[in-house]
C-alpha cells in the first residue's frame, strides 16, 4: 500500500483486513475517531505502537502525556506540524509493512 492509497481507503468503512494496528489507529484518527485510534494502541508495546501513541496525545493537547510516549518510543523530537507527523508515521508504517 502507498500513502495515496492509505488515503484513498479513507471512504471505506473499516480499515483494510491485514493492517497493522498502528496504522490502523492512524487511520481511525483520519477518520475522526480518535477515541478508537488510541485504543488500538493504549496497550501496544512496540516501538510504532508508541510512536502512534505519542503522535495521538499529542494531537488530543496532552502534551506531558505524549513527551511520555515520545521517550518511551525512542522518539525525543517533534515534527513541525501534526500533519507532517502524521504523513511521517504512514510512510513509515507503510514501509515497514511492505518489509513484512
């Protein structure tokens, strides 16, 4: 899948059957679902997971609460915009997936 057609699958109703659940929170959050995004990723231990997780704070204003994430994800910087983070997170997500 490219970033133009994790974009596309955005009319659909549900994400598509295989996505990873840190994509599929990133996808949810698209859609304006935020509460479903971060609980797809609230317990999730992996290093992408938390990144989301972080990413989802961040965008909700906790910013105390995403530097938390951030740590704990390896990550210790931020991306000048939320969409830019967000672009980020999909293509690395999408990358890491097509690796798999």
């Amino acid at each position: 899948m490219t970033p133009e057609e994790f974009k596309a699958s955005l009319t659909e109703q549900a994400p598509r059957a295989g996505m990873p659940a840190p994509l599929a929170a990133l996808w949810w959050d698209a859609k304006g679902e935020w509460v479903r995004a971060h609980a797809l990723v609230d317990d999730l231990e992996t290093v992408e997971g938390m990144a989301v997780h972080a990413y989802l704070h961040r965008k909700e204003g906790s910013n105390s609460n995403a530097d938390y994430w951030y740590e704990r994800s390896g990550r210790s910087f931020h991306r000048p915009t939320l969409d830019a983070e967000c672009a980020a997170l999909v293509d690395g997500l999408l990358s890491c997936s097509e690796k798999t």
